[in-house]
C-alpha cells in the first residue's frame, strides 16, 4: 500500500510546467489538424457541388433535354437523388449548384501550388449560396472581393447585400472607377475613399421621432455594426471629443482613427438639415485637430457631417473654397431601394 502511495506522489510530482508545455504543444496540434480537415472538407463540398451544376447545365444544353422536362427536370432529378443518396438534394439545392457553375465556371485551378487561386475557392459554400442571388456580374464579382480581403462572415455579407453597399460606393465614382471597384474591391488611398454619399443605419433601430443624443447614443451602443459601416480601416478613439478655443468649450460628437491613412476623423451628427454654421464649425475642429492633436507622422485629419437632409446646392457653396477633407454626407435609418441603386449605377456604365 505504501508502495502504490508513494508512486502516486512521484507521479504527481512531475513538473508541472512541462507537462502543461507538452499539452498546450498537443492543443496546438489539434486545433491545425481541425483547421485543415475544416479546410478539405469545405473544399470538396464545393468541388462536388460544383461538379454536379456542370453536369446538370450539360444535360440541359444535350439534345432535347429541356424540351422534355422542362422546368421538371430540377424537381425529378431531385426525387430521383434523395432516394439513392438521402437529404440535401432538394430542388433549390440543386438549382444552387447549377447557379454556381453558371456563375463561378472556373471552380478549381490546376496549380494551387502556385498560388493561383479562382475566387471561388476561397469562399465558403454559404457564401457562394449568397453570392449566386446576386445576378449582375460586377456587383457579385465586388462582394466576392470583399468576402475575401475582409473576412466577411456570410451573415455580414447578407447585410451589405441588403444595403446596397456596392452600389453606395459606385454612385461616387465614374465608369472606369466603378469597373475597378468591382475588379479590386474597395481600394483605401485617399480620403474620399472611405466617405460614402449615403450611410445607413437601418441596425439602429431608432424611432420616427428622435434627438440627436439617442442617436449618437444608439450609435455607441451598435459600435461594432457602426465600424463595419463606416468601412475598412476604421478605429473609435472618444465620444464628444473637448477642445476649448479662446475659453470656448466645444465637442465633437464622435473621433476615429483611420489606420491605413494614417488621420483622425471627426463625424458630427445632425438630426435635421445640415447648415452652413455646421460646415464652418467642422472647418474649425478640422484646423484644432490638424494643428494639437496632430503628431508628426498623422496626416491631415477628415471631418464627415453625417446629416438626415442634405442640401445640395447650399453645400457646394458653404463649402467652397474650404479643406478639401470635409464631407457632408446623409444617413438614412432604413435599407435602401436596391433597384432604384442598380439603375443609377447603371446609367453610369452607360
């Protein structure tokens, strides 16, 4: 017995510090070996999804195929699978996979070793099936770009589908601009790039009648929602930011750091519509920042008056001759009409 005692107490007196060393080694080892099964299976959901599209479209385009099943054939086929393989082979799973090969014919590579990956091959099949409701090219192609270079989860691609945000960003942009939007996705080099026209809010959840402090309070407590908005790049530094000018106490209401070009931005909230006192104000934060806050590797800062009205022709006066990096935009607090988007941009293209 005091044989088995003093094992144990040999046991137990092991260093602990190499044994948790050895498990956290194991840990790691573990969780790589999830991350690329995580990996193979997506791939080879995608791969066989995307084959069985391929086959379909073929069948169709062989002979008298949709003349003989016409718009059956999805719902016939499906039966047909479901009772040799089981679920997951409905008809809008299949039209899914069919969508996906018309959408996405080039799947798979030849040399990934290279580096030389499609699109599609870094997407998720939940975001291919969000992607493929997307009918015009150059929108779907930007979403893609986005989903990849962002790391957008599929619910966050749903809201920016929903908002209109490729669209938002093309209307500030002429054709050449707007075709690279969509090749590039949103490219950050000047400060125009991170302003869009219209903002919305739609995640606020704000009522008809509202003050200016709910929503800047609103805005605090959807943060996060708030950023991703804003856009790529974006960091919250302080909420009504002070400065005191000739014993004068002022505030602006939100101040961000902008981490790719390397400036603070300073949004001011207007409840109704924007005047010119509001522009030369943000004018005058826009010199306070520029010359106390800055430090010597900033660049001049930005300033955005995000306004639910806005007058165009009053702004292109109140604002000549002014900081180029002032921008009065309009936010709006429901999802935009998409259609109405889509044929402006449109318009555009010519």
């Amino acid at each position: 017995m005091d044989n088995k005692l003093s094992n144990i107490n040999s046991i137990v007196a092991l260093p602990e510090e190499d044994l948790l060393l050895l498990a956290d080694k194991i840990v790691q080892i573990i969780e790589e070996g999830k991350h690329v099964l995580a990996i193979s299976i997506s791939e080879t959901i995608k791969k066989t999804y995307w084959e069985i599209g391929h086959n379909i479209v073929k069948f169709e385009q062989g002979g008298n195929a949709r003349a003989k099943y016409g718009t059956a054939l999805l719902s016939n086929l499906s039966k047909i699978l479901r009772a040799k393989v089981g679920k997951g082979y409905s008809r809008p799973n299949l039209n899914n996979m069919r969508k996906f090969y018309l959408m996405f014919p080039k799947c798979q590579t030849s040399d990934k070793s290279a580096g030389n990956y499609q699109t599609s091959d870094k997407l998720t099949w939940s975001h291919i099936c969000e992607l493929i409701t997307i009918d015009d090219n150059l929108e779907r192609e930007f979403y893609a770009k986005e989903c990849i270079a962002e790391n957008w989860t599929v619910d966050y691609l749903h809201r920016q589908k929903e908002s209109g945000l490729f669209m938002r960003l093309a209307l500030s942009k002429d054709k050449e601009g707007v075709l690279a939007l969509a090749q590039k996705g949103q490219e950050v080099q000047k400060p125009e790039d991170v302003v869009k026209a219209t903002y919305t809010l739609e995640f606020l959840g704000l009522p008809d009648k509202y003050k200016e402090s709910q929503l800047e309070e609103k805005l605090i407590d959807n943060m996060q929602m708030f950023l991703l908005e804003l856009g790529k790049g974006f960091t919250f530094v302080k909420r009504q930011y002070g400065m005191t000018i000739n014993n004068i106490h002022y505030h602006v209401d939100l101040v961000f750091y902008h981490r790719i070009l390397k400036c603070f931005v300073l949004i001011d909230l207007k409840r109704g519509a924007v005047t010119h006192k509001d522009i030369g104000q943000m004018n005058m934060y826009l010199g306070y920042f520029a010359k106390e806050e800055n430090v010597e590797a900033d660049n001049p800062p930005i300033g955005i008056i995000m306004s639910h009205y806005k007058d165009e022709l009053m702004v292109e006066y109140a604002t000549y001759g002014m900081d180029s990096n002032l921008f009065v935009s309009k936010y709006e607090l429901f999802l935009p009409n998409k259609e109405e988007l889509r044929r402006m941009v449109k318009a555009t293209l010519g």
